[in-house]
C-alpha cells in the first residue's frame, strides 16, 4: 500500500441479496461454507441474511455468526422491532458484528409501499435506528432507493440516522438507476450538505438492471464512500448487484488511477466463484470479466501472436493472481502459424518453418469447419500431411 492509498471495506451480501435471486436457495451448511470461504477471501462484513424472514434464515445467520472470526457479521432488518430483535439474537455470539437497519425515502417508496408523509419516515428512521443502536455498537443504515429520493430529503434522512445513532450509511441505488457522473455528483452534495458526512462511513450498494452497478460503486467511492457492497459473481436481486471480483481486480489492476487497496486475497477469488457457482447452480458466463474461462483464452491470431511475445501484449491481469489455471490459446480459424506451431511442440510434434508450410493450409481449411481446434484434432492434421511426431 502506497501512502496515497485508500483502504475500501469490501460488505459482501450474497447471502442476503445475493439470495434474493429468482430460484436461489441456499442452505444452512452452504451459507457457513460461503461464509468462511469470504472470511478466506477478505471480505470485511458479511451479510448473513434477514433474520425475520423465516425460521431457517435466523438460524443461518446465526450458524454464520458462531463460525467465522474476523469478519463482522450482520443481519438486516427493516425498521420494525420485529426485524431488529431478530438480528441481535440471531448475531448476538458473533465475535464482530453490526445491524443494517433500511427504510425506504423516494417519493414513490414513501406514497406506495410505506403510505407514509416525510415526517413519519423521518420519525421511523430515528425511532428504529435509536432502538438498534441499544444492541450494536455498529448501525449501518440505509436509505432505500436513496437515488430516487428528493436530495434535499435524502440528506435530511441520512442527518437523522446520524443523529440517532447510525455510524455507516448506504447509499443505495436499488433499482440500478443512476449512473457513474450522477452518481458522484450525488455523493459530492451530500458530503457539502451532510453535517458530519465525515464522522461516519459511507457505503454504496448498487444494483446492475442498466449495466452500470460496479462503474457505479466505483464512481462513488470516487466521491467520498469508503465501503462497497456487492455480491460474488453479480448475483442479487433482478439483473443483480455489484460484482466483487471486479472491483477486487480493478482496484489491484489500477491502482496507479484509483489508488484504491481491499482486503481481498484475490488469489481466493476463483475459489469463491466456483463455490457460489456451484450452490447457485448458475454457471459463470463463459465472458464474465475476471473469472469467465474465456477471460484469459485467446482465439484471433494476431492476439495470440503477441502474446507468445510479450502477455502483457493483451493481458491486464494474469490468470493466477485471481487463482485461474494458465492462459489458454484456443485454436481456430484466425490463429496464426506461430501459435499452431507452438501448439504442435506442446503435444510432441517437433516441426520445421518448411513443415509448417505443408500444415498450415491444412489446419485453415479444416479450421474453416471446425469452431476449436484441439489437440486430437492436431494428430489428425499431421497424420494427413504425414508428419510424424519428432517427441
Ligand atoms: O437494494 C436495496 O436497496 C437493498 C437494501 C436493503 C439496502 O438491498
Ligand atoms: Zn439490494
């Protein structure tokens, strides 16, 4: 870490929005399983899950709670007694945790979803967060739809949940609204607007349905948030929430611009991929950025010959610093004849520049009716052109 840089707390919610995926259902073991392998991983906060919701959901946060150690755990709650008492009994063995207290404050949360006037909301938010703060040293609240909600409002909002007692406030852009420029200039006017904007943490927590949700955690830690909240693999609610790998790898990646550190041991990354994959039973899309098995393959000819080269030629991030297996060139019909041959000598087949002349145009053609060419597909081609293996 360099003396410019700036520590971002990564709050991982895959257990809780992560969960509020269309068909995902975690179970309890699973939920411990992920929730040590985040620990292993580095998140800083976990989101166990919303302890009110149903029987299995406390007893997953608390299983959660009692089994890992130095990440702090929270439950959420909306702002109902109910929902809080759930969350203190639920995380009350945990060695760190916090409660995440949300209400929502647009005009359309407050007129159709809460029938509630400003000052009833503003009346509730100080009322519940008052009554959290009794239990947890730590109260994180968050405005729902914060991005929706009249400014002028929202910083209202956010000076009564201070004021009663909240030391981490989320910005939450639940509906993926807004976008990176909007984003920051709503962060710069709350840090003018907002009393004691830096005596407390402000988070983000951002949602994908444009597309945007990591360029916009990024624009807001840009803007004065200190904490990122997201899920493994982008899953989450609708089209889902910010994908923690990608802020991971771009913060490392970019460092010389952002100057951003985590406490991610991206090396774990592939690790926790793999096992939200897996419980999720959703395969990682083969283009998903960082993690995605194309995201270190190379197919065009002209990539594959720079990077025999020099990688960094079209690799920004290498394979294993997120814990992948090595860089593949993937055979195909715009591979070049460095490539082919390179890939010759990997499976035994010692050949000449003159010998590659015969192959070459063998490999094209067949290569025109083939997407991959693998390595049986190789001993074929030689067999056709009648070179033998020199290995
Ligand atoms: O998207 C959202 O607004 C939420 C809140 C509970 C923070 O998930
Ligand atoms: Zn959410």
């Amino acid at each position: 870490m360099t003396k410019e840089d700036k520590k971002i707390q990564i709050f991982d919610t895959s257990l809780r929005d992560g969960e509020q995926t269309i068909g995902v259902n975690f179970s309890i073991d699973q939920k411990v399983k992920i929730a040590q392998q985040m620990e292993k991983w580095g998140v800083d906060v976990i989101e166990a899950g919303f302890p009110v919701a149903s029987k299995d959901d406390f007893k997953a946060v608390k299983a959660v709670a009692e089994s890992v150690d130095r990440v702090c755990v929270t439950g959420l709650a909306r702002a109902k007694q109910g929902d809080i008492d759930a969350c203190v009994e639920a995380t009350k063995n945990a060695k760190h945790k916090q409660i995440h207290v949300f209400i929502g404050t647009s005009p359309i949360h407050r007129e159709y979803k809460l029938n509630m006037t400003k000052e009833e909301n503003l009346a509730a938010i100080h009322k519940w967060v008052s009554y959290a703060r009794q239990f947890f040293d730590i109260v994180q609240f968050s405005p729902e739809d914060a991005t929706r909600t009249e400014p002028d409002y929202l910083v209202e909002a956010i000076n009564t949940a201070i004021d009663a007692g909240a030391s981490v406030i989320n910005i939450a852009d639940t509906v993926g609204y807004t976008n990176p420029i909007e984003f920051g200039q709503l962060f710069d006017y709350l840090r003018a607007n907002v009393e004691r904007f830096d005596d407390v943490v402000f988070s983000v927590h951002c949602h994908d349905d444009l597309g945007m949700s990591v360029a916009n955690a990024i624009a807001g830690v840009q803007h004065g948030a200190t904490r990122i909240e997201g899920t493994v693999n982008g899953i989450g609610e609708r089209a889902g929430n910010t994908a923690l790998e990608e802020i991971a790898a771009a913060f490392m990646v970019r460092n010389d611009y952002y100057h951003f550190t985590t406490n991610i041991n991206l090396k774990e990354t592939k690790a926790t991929a793999d096992m939200i994959s897996e419980f999720t039973k959703m395969a990682i899309p083969n283009n998903k950025a960082v993690i995605g098995s194309n995201a270190f393959s190379h197919e065009s000819g002209i990539h594959q010959d720079g990077m025999l080269k020099n990688r960094s030629t079209y690799e920004i991030l290498t394979p294993q610093s997120v814990g992948m297996d090595a860089t593949h060139i993937v055979l195909g019909k715009l591979s070049g004849s460095h490539a082919v041959m390179q890939e010759l000598q990997n499976i035994g087949f010692d050949v000449s520049k003159e010998e590659m002349k015969k192959i070459f145009p063998v490999f094209k053609s067949v290569a025109d009716h083939k997407a991959i060419i693998d390595d049986n597909d190789l001993k074929i081609i030689m067999k056709k052109v009648g070179v033998m293996s020199h290995a």
